[in-house]
C-alpha cells in the first residue's frame, strides 16, 4: 500500500462497486450490471451508522464483505407504510397483479414506489416498506476512490 492510499473516514466522497446480496445468496442489486459505480459521502445522513462503520477505514482499492441486519440495513417493515387502495384509483386499463412495483405520484412531486401485496374485491394492498425492510443482507464492496477533503 502506497502512502498517499486514501483511507475512508468521516468525511470521505466514495466511489464504489457493490454487490447486495439476501442471506439465499440470491442477488438484490450491484452496480456491476450497468458498470456504474455508486458515489457515496460520509456522514451525509443517507447511509445507516453502522454500513458507514463497515466502510471507515477502507482504502482505494480494497474489496471487503459484511453483512448487515435489518436494523442496521434498511430497517425492519412499518405497518403504517401499508395502505389499502380502491381499484378505482388506478387507471382502469392498468394491469395490477401481485408482486407488482407501481411508482405514486406525491404531493411534492416525486415518486414513491409501492408494492402490491394483494388484491381482494376492489381493495389493493400496497405497501410502502423498502422492498428490502427485514431482511439480513450482505454487502460485497470494491473501493474506486475516496476523495477526502
């Protein structure tokens, strides 16, 4: 190791491949698939404590693997992110079938992606939660750079 390698630290830019596995080894996301590694600071709020700790103190270069808990991963279900719909609020040529992920417009004007737990009658159940919320996952990770300013 060279002696200018950047080591992540609180205030780290980090670029990274990673891959995200379940506990059945059964893929969930990488950025391999589109080559295009993620971007990442520190200490900005949009990691959990703990995947930030698994990252301190990498370097350029290196390749590490933990695995995380639903609390420390993307957390555990909330059953107030569960809603029950009409079937008259979506459009009536949309084909809605289980296991479905459906982006809903929000006030703000973003998107909020939900996905259709069960249809019974007229009522749709869509549920808010992270499709990951509750599971165990691990993270296969490579360091591109840390950018420390």
């Amino acid at each position: 190791m060279s002696e200018n390698t950047a080591v992540i630290t609180d205030n780290s830019e980090v670029i990274l491949h990673f891959d995200l596995k379940l506990e059945d080894g059964s893929a969930a996301d990488s950025t391999r698939v589109n080559n295009k590694p993620a971007k990442m600071v520190m200490g900005d709020g949009s990691l959990t404590p703990n995947f930030e700790a698994c990252l301190r103190g990498l370097t350029q270069g290196e390749k590490a693997s933990f695995t995380l808990n639903a609390d420390d991963a993307f957390g555990m279900p909330n059953p107030d992110n569960i809603y029950h719909v009409d079937r008259t609020k979506f459009a009536a040529d949309m084909e809605v079938a289980e296991g479905m992920i459906i982006a809903f417009a929000q006030p703000d004007g973003s998107e909020l992606p939900g996905v259709i737990r069960s249809i019974a009658g007229h009522s749709v159940t869509v549920d808010f939660n992270h499709p990951l919320a509750g599971q165990t996952v691990i993270f296969d990770v490579e360091i591109i750079d840390v950018i420390n300013s």
